[in-house]
C-alpha cells in the first residue's frame, strides 16, 4: 500500500469517528431530556382523550335534547287463547310527543285493538293514555296525556334527508328505556309489505338498529330533529330498519286531531307511474310522471279537463316521478283545495287547475 492510498484510508477513519462521536453526544442530550419530552407527549395524549371528537359529543347532546320526549308506550288488549278463552295481552312500543297539549306519535300497530293504554316518560311519571285517532294505511296513531311541563321533540323536514346522513334511533326496544343507536340513512323511498294485504310506502332506510319496542320511536338527525317515525323491521336481516318520513307524520297527525280520521284527497284517476322502460315501450317524450290510464267520471279530474293518456309531470309545480310522490303532495294539499297539474298530452305541455275531494270510502 502506497503512501497516497494510506492518507486516504486515514482521512475515512477519522470521518467515520467524527460521525460516531456526534451520533453519541446527540443521543446524550436528548436522553437527557427525554423525561420532558415523555411528559409532554403524555399531556397531549390525555388532552385529546378527555375532549370527545366533534361527532360523539353530537350525538350525546342531541340524544340527551330528545330522550326525554321519547316515552314507553304499554297496552292490554283482549285476546282469545287456545282455548278460545279471552284473556288480557300486554304490548310495549314506543312513542314522542309533539305538542306540549300531550299529543303523542306512535304506530298503529302498537296501539291497535288496545283497551288500556298507560304512558311513562322518562322522569318517571305515568300517565293515562287517550287514543285520539289511527289511520292504518300509514301505519300511525296519535295519542293524548294530560300533564303539565312536558318535554317535546322538534320535528325536521324529512324532504330535506339525504341518503348518507349520520342519524339516531332512540326508543324502548324490549323495554329498555331510552336506547339509543346510531347508524346512516341507507335508502329514501323504500316501500314494504309488513302483511299480507298492508303495504308501507316511502319509507326511510337506516342500519342504526331497531328491534322490538322501538316502533312508534324516534329517528332523528344530527340537529335534534325528529325526521321519522321508527316503524319496522326485516326480521331475517341485519341493519335494515324503516321510518315513516315525519312529513307524512306531521300531515296525518293534523288530520287525525282535527277530525279523528285521516281524510284523503283524490284526483279521480287511474294511473300508472313511468319509469324509462315503460317509456320507452309506449314511445313517450318523457321518463318520468303519472300516466293516466283511466279518468273516472265526475271525478275531480274529469271536471278538469283531463283524459286518459295524459302524463302528470308536476304537481304544484313539484315534479312527480313515483305514486308515492304523487300521494304524498296530495295529503300534503288537503281536500277542498285548488292544485295545478303541469301535464304533457301529445308531446305538448299543458297546464290544468282543480279541486281536489274526498277521496270516496270503500
């Protein structure tokens, strides 16, 4: 080994010493301060733990807003056993109330046939229960207690629910006061056939769990808003539970209140509702409405003007693209007022003004 490769093997020793004596010194120094730096690190580990996320500490403030209006819904009815004995049958459910009058929601299957119905808050206090009206088509019922300093919940806009959005049932599933469970919006306009012959229809989808009891609770958003009426279940599936829109609610239970009885406009026709393939087999200009496929006579419609073939495309200037739509903005208008129909008759737009009746009693 000549003198020049002797330097330069000297010169990367040395290097190599200087880089391993920096890394000690280094080292020492902040072990020596390791301690304040463990202290710190552990100071901000407990302070993110004591302060709750954003969206925990929404759902406990906005659960313990509407829990107390949330109340335990327990009817006798009178059933025949075996054999054929009549005999008392206790049932449990759920219900909110809405009016600080005592006016409570609920589902009509829980309070259907009951010949006893004794309401508990959750404070403890045990009321009475007066049925004020039931309307079985939708699944809804409102009842009355007579008290004073009630806590009432807030009913939201369910037109405003999107599919996605974070919500919260809270109802008495198997007795279990004031349980609440969090989940998504999965699905608006859902329809269901909860017996043979009773279909629910535009209903709200949410995997935030329901079991038994919790029908006639309450779903509600983010806000503390009550946007449904918790009201089934597929019991052979998992996280797949429906909500009456409280749209719907509002407008049955005014209706229910003030005549005791869901009064239901008509417009007199038969209809189909389009969908593109149907469209397209008719080789109509539109996808979407209400295809008239008969007009009854003396109808509200026929006195307007209308005639089979006809397409509604709006209603009140809302478009309409399902039956339930269609259904909906009729209860929402109320017999006895004036509606405008937007209408597409052979490829033209044309507009019709009528007044909507009672529907006629089956």
């Amino acid at each position: 080994m000549n003198r020049e490769e002797k330097m330069r093997y000297k010169r990367v020793y040395l290097l190599f010493l200087t880089l391993i004596t920096t890394c000690i010194v280094l080292f020492g120094l902040r072990a020596a301060e390791f301690p304040a730096y463990a202290n710190s690190f552990r100071n901000t580990l407990e302070s993110e733990e004591g302060a709750l996320p954003a969206l925990e500490r929404e759902i406990i403030k906005v659960s313990e807003r509407v829990k107390p209006a949330v109340v335990n819904i327990s009817t006798v009815r009178i059933v025949a056993d075996f054999f054929f004995n009549l005999v008392p049958q206790e049932g449990v459910g759920s219900g909110v109330i809405f009016d600080r009058r005592g006016y409570i929601l609920t589902n009509e299957h829980v309070i259907h046939g009951a010949k006893e119905i004794r309401v508990t808050l959750p404070d403890g206090r045990e009321f009475k229960g007066e049925l004020v009206g039931a309307d079985s088509m939708t699944d809804l019922a409102v009842i009355k207690i007579n008290g004073e300093n009630l806590p009432i919940a807030e009913l939201g806009d369910s037109e405003k629910v999107r599919v996605g959005e974070f919500c919260i049932a809270i109802g008495n599933p198997f007795g279990l006061e004031s349980t609440v469970t969090f989940g998504v919006v999965s699905a608006t306009g859902r329809s269901i056939r909860t017996e043979p012959e009773k279909l629910l229809e535009n209903l709200i989808q949410t995997d935030a769990a329901i079991n038994p009891g919790n029908s006639g609770g309450a779903l509600i958003n983010l806000k503390g808003e009550i946007i449904g009426i918790n009201t089934a279940i597929i019991p052979y599936a998992q996280g797949i539970g429906f909500a009456i829109p409280i749209n719907t609610a509002k407008v049955v239970a005014e209706s229910l209140i003030k005549y005791g009885r869901v009064i239901r406009p008509w417009l007199g026709i038969y209809y189909l509702p389009l969908t593109p393939q149907v469209a397209s087999r008719l080789r109509l200009s539109v996808e979407y409405g209400i295809y008239i496929i008969s007009v009854v006579p003396g109808g509200p419609a026929d006195k307007a003007g209308l005639m089979k073939g006809d397409i509604i495309v709006r209603f009140n200037g809302q478009k309409i693209r399902t039956a339930e739509q269609l259904r909906d903005a009729l209860l929402r208008a109320g017999v006895g007022k004036r509606v405008f129909l937007t209408v597409l008759r052979k490829g033209k737009m044309r507009f019709f003004e009528l007044t909507l009746e009672e529907r006629p009693q089956r």
